[in-house]
C-alpha cells in the first residue's frame, strides 16, 4: 500500500511535469528552461505540502527520484512535443491528471500527519493547484484556476470525496473514487466548458447557468 | 491578553479573507474558488510568517478555525456581494485593515521569538502585505502595492509605531497606537491619493510632493 | 574560509538588492517600497533555500546584517539611482553577479546538508533565481527567465561546474571556477543576447541557432 501511494504520487509529479513543459515549449525555452519548469510543476504542490506541515526537509531533498523523472520527462518532451498536434489541450489533460492525483495525496498526508477533515480538504486543493499557480506564474500565463471552468471545484470535489470515504474506512476505494471524482469533475470542465454559478454583480442575478 | 491578539488575529483574518472574495467576485468566481482567495488571502500573511520564524506546523493546520471563519466570509459575500455599491472601494478598506492589524500582529509574535526589532518591522510588513500580495498574484490583478499611494510604508510605519512602543514597555497601548497608525496612513493613502515622495530617474527630481 | 563564504554570501545580497532597488525605481515606488522589492530580491533565493532544507529558522531572522545591507543599498539607490545612465542594464549586471554567486552557494549549503549532486544543483539553480523571480513577479515585471537569452542554464551551468569540481575535491578552486562558468555565461547572455537552441513547434526545427 505505500508503495502505490509513493507510485501514484510518482505519476502526479510525472503528469505535471508534463504539463510544466509544454507551459515551457510554449514560451519557447531552452532544454534547461524546460527542466526548471517542469520540476517546479512537478514538486510544487507537494513541496507547500510539506511545508506547511512541517514535515522536516522536503522530500526530494534526500531522495532525489522525483527529481530525475522530471529531467526526464522535460527532456523528452523537449525533443518530441512538437508531434502533439494540439499542446495546449495535452497540457489541459496531463494538468487534469495531476489536479486529480494531488488532491487525494495531500489531503492523505495532510489526515495521516493528524490534521483535521477540513484543513485536509483545503490541504488537498493546494497541493493540488500549487504546483500549475507557479508554472503559470513563473511563464507569464494567466493562471487555469482563472478560467472561468470547473478547475478548483475539481479538485475541492475529490478532496472531499476521498476524505468522507477515508472517515469512513473506505480503504482504498477511498482513494479510487476521490481520484475518479476529481478527474471527472474538471474532465467535464474541460470537454463542456461548463461552469459551476459564478458570481454576477447585478441582484437576481447571483446564480447563471453557463 | 493573550485572547485579545487571538480575537485581533482572527479579526485580520476575516477582513483579509473579505478582500480576497471581493477580488473573487471581480473575477467572476464560483463559491469553491471565492473559498480558496479568501482563505490563501486570510492566512498567506501569517502563513509565512510561521515558516520564516520555524514555529513548527503552521497554526491553522491544527486549528481549523481560521479555515471556518475564511470560508464563511467567503460564502456569505458570494451571495450578499452585489448588493455593495462599489466592491473595489470595499476591498481597499478591508485589505487596509487587515494591512493594520497584521504589521502590528506579525511584528508582534517576532519579538516574542525572540528576532531582534530591525527584523521584527521586516517581518511585520511581510505579514501584512503577502496575504494581500498573493490575492493579487493568483487574480492576475495589479498588486496594490504597486500602487502609488501610502501601502507597504502604512505597514512599515505601524510596525514601527509599535516595536518602539513596545521596547518602552508600553503594553496594550502599543498595540493599540501601531494599530492606529499603520491604518490612518493607509487611510490617508486611499482617501487622499497622496503618495511619499517617490523615485523619479531625472536629476533634481529625486523628490516631488504628489 | 568560513568568513570566505558568508562574505561571498553577502555580496551575493547585496547585488541582488540593488536589482531589486533598480526595479523599484523603474516602478516609482517610494523609499519604503525599495526597501521591501531589494529586501525580498536579496534573501529570497536564501530563505527558499533555508526553508527547503529545513535549516530551522531562516538566518537572517536571528543575524538582521544581511537586512541592514539590503536597506543601505536600497537608501543609496533611492537617492543616486538617476545618476545611473542605463538603469535596466545596470540591474541586469547585478542579477548577474547575484546569479552567479547564489548558484554555488546555493549548492554548497545543500551539499553540506547531505543533499545529493543533482538536488544540490537544482538548489543552487533556485537560490540563484528564485529572489529574481520575487523582484519581477512582486513589480509585475516580465521575469528575466523569460527572456530568450542564457539565463536559468547560466546558474545551471555554474552550479553543475561546482558541484563537479567539489566532489573531486578541489577546495576553494571549485567555487572560484563555479563562479566564473555562471557568471561567464549569463555576460555571453547579455552581451550577445545569443540563446541556446530553444523549442521550435515545428518539425525539423526543434534546434535553431540564435
């Protein structure tokens, strides 16, 4: 079972190194502008994380695995991203796959180091969101948790999710469903463009549907 | 005393978290991401401020109710902001006392850790504006403190108001002076537009009163 | 050699705020906003990097020299910066030295913690950029990383040569040399504006010259 937790937070940091990287390609940078970016992708989230749980040194500083997936993956995709045809919606899907591993890992962590249900939800989406906030911060781009799409919810959605099946000794279906909640909820964000009601300035009306 | 900076504390909080759901509602949010720029708004400041000084897990990890209160600020102005006749004028006076509270509180819990006054002011001013700073960066709106009016000097004038005050052995007055001062020169700053002398690159111009 | 390196590190800060000072005069800002944009430019790369190793309470919270050196040099520029010809060319020299010197110091201090060669070279690459990073997302600046020239691969490239030449042991020549590489190849950034090749979206391009 660790093992697949430590797996399954492999493949988050995978995926968003991936999506660090076509940030990186398109802003046209060089092979060491790609590895940075898609390291602070990748590490970001569970390195606030960490932080702010005051888990002693980060991870990735005495285990330097995450690290050497990250080169990898920017590396990789430097040489060959220009294959995919559309890198903007690649960059979407593989910045969903993370959104979604990351909100049930933190919230995990976050219950395992004896933080209560709410502050591991909100644990959850940071560590969830963190890591796409610096890379769009750190190129320029407006941040996806401005789009105007399911994109936090998302990732408040699987955070919750995992955390109520988790109160309920779900086992590891606790961690199955709050990933498929998470992946399917900004999915839909992302296939429909459809948004939860968001806030409108004129009375009456508060709630719209698009 | 020690319940009195905590209700202060909880009192930034809330007005921060204010300001953070009125930048929300300009950027026409749902309700999951008014809670999440209310809260990273209401706690960024203190956040960082546990961090820097090493005080362990930061506070609100173990005691969600900051958390509670963010989020309750942020719903209850997801659903009444509209009737404000103008948000961004709100905001300015909840970021500016969320800006007097904090310089005095983050100053404050330094000297009580024993950083020497130099610091004490330093970290209080980061206490002060990172919360607001960080709205600003994940809204993509333009920092408040980049504006040219009274903002990080408010915050520094408070601070040292009460650093001074509370060297001399001032009590509870120090507090409530830094207060008073880091908020009237913010005040001053917003009703007046009045600016410090600023930087300006021709020779014989370094000063000019507006 | 102990006092080698706090002064190297010294020096490091204090360039670093004089780019932050030098932006802070491009932005108008008053003498207290200098203050805090040369502050934050001087430390963040060390205060990221004492908090990522978890080196207990970031130093300058307990030593406020490193503070009182980015005040000065903020004051000093406050009032003789119009003397400068080219502003924007002066900050980028400073960034440069700052790069330079925080690469191999950011690598030092993660080797002498036990970190691994490539965390350590990750590391000196944050300290070296991450204070700039600061300056420029704090003054809604472009970040200098963006720009198509040797930048982030400059710090790269001096905290790998560093890092190579202490595990072979070469005492002081290791920082000297490390130092030289990064500074060295950030000057051919600036001077000639040449970039490695870059990230081309089109077959067949994918390496490009300049």
């Amino acid at each position: 079972m660790e093992s697949f937790i430590h797996w399954l937070d492999l493949c988050g940091v995978g995926v968003f190194a991936a999506s660090g990287a076509l940030t990186a390609s398109r802003k046209q940078m060089d092979l060491v502008g790609f590895c940075l970016i898609a390291t602070v992708t990748g590490i970001g989230g569970g390195t606030l994380r960490d932080l702010l749980l005051d888990r002693g040194a980060v991870s990735w500083v005495n285990d330097p695995s995450t690290i050497v997936l990250c080169f990898a993956v920017a590396a990789a995709l430097f040489f060959t991203a220009h294959h995919i045809e559309s890198r903007f919606r690649a960059l979407l899907w593989a910045d969903a796959v993370g959104l979604a591993v990351f909100c049930v890992g933190g919230a995990e962590i976050s219950l395992s180091a004896g933080a209560p249900a709410l502050v591991a939800v909100l644990m959850g989406v940071m560590t969830a969101t963190f890591g796409g906030i610096l890379r769009d911060v750190l190129c320029a781009e407006v941040p996806l948790i401005l789009r105007r799409e399911i994109y936090a919810t998302a990732a408040a959605a699987g955070a919750i999710t995992y955390v109520a099946l988790e109160t309920a000794e779900a086992g590891w279906i606790a961690q199955v469903v709050g990933f498929g909640v998470g992946f399917g909820a900004r999915a839909i964000g992302i296939v429909t463009g459809f948004s939860l009601p968001t806030y409108r300035s004129r009375p009456g009306r508060v709630y719209h549907p698009s």
